[in-house]
C-alpha cells in the first residue's frame, strides 16, 4: 500500500472514527516531539510543542499509530501517557 491510497494529493483530510486526520499529523508530531525534548527549547516554544503535540495525538491514536511504534524517549511516552489520562 502507498500513502496516496490512504490520501490521495488532492486530499488534505481524512475522518477517521469520527476524527479528522490532516495530511502531515505525523510529521508535524515528530517536529514538535523534536523541540519538546531538545534542552535548548526555550520555554514558551516547549509550551507551543505541548499544545501542539496534544492537538494532534488523538488523531494519531485514531490511525492506531502508537499500537505499532512506540514512543521510546522515556518522558515523552510518559507525558504522552498523562495526557491520554487527563492528568
């Protein structure tokens, strides 16, 4: 299978499970993944990452992407996980 079977270009959306799934969600969470546990992020730009990492994860959640790959940066996974539960 080729990403253009799951979203052809002229798509920019998919709707998943009743969630909208925008073309480059797993691009954009790996970038934002990136800043967030790269030291040298200053705090306002690791706040922005936080709100965007947790916009996109239940699209992410939604293609089952963390049922296959798992997040091995261990604060991450963690946040990740709190996040799920609503701590």
């Amino acid at each position: 299978m080729r990403a253009n079977d799951i979203l052809p270009d002229e798509q920019s959306t998919l709707n998943l499970d009743g969630v909208t799934i925008r073309k480059g969600s797993v691009g954009a969470f790996l970038a934002n993944a990136r800043q967030w546990l790269d030291p040298d992020t200053p705090e306002p730009a690791r706040r922005e990452a936080e709100r965007d990492l947790a916009e996109l994860l239940p699209a992410l959640d939604a293609l089952g992407l963390f049922d296959i790959l798992q997040v091995r940066q261990p604060s991450l996974r963690q946040w990740l996980d709190d996040l799920r539960e609503g701590r």
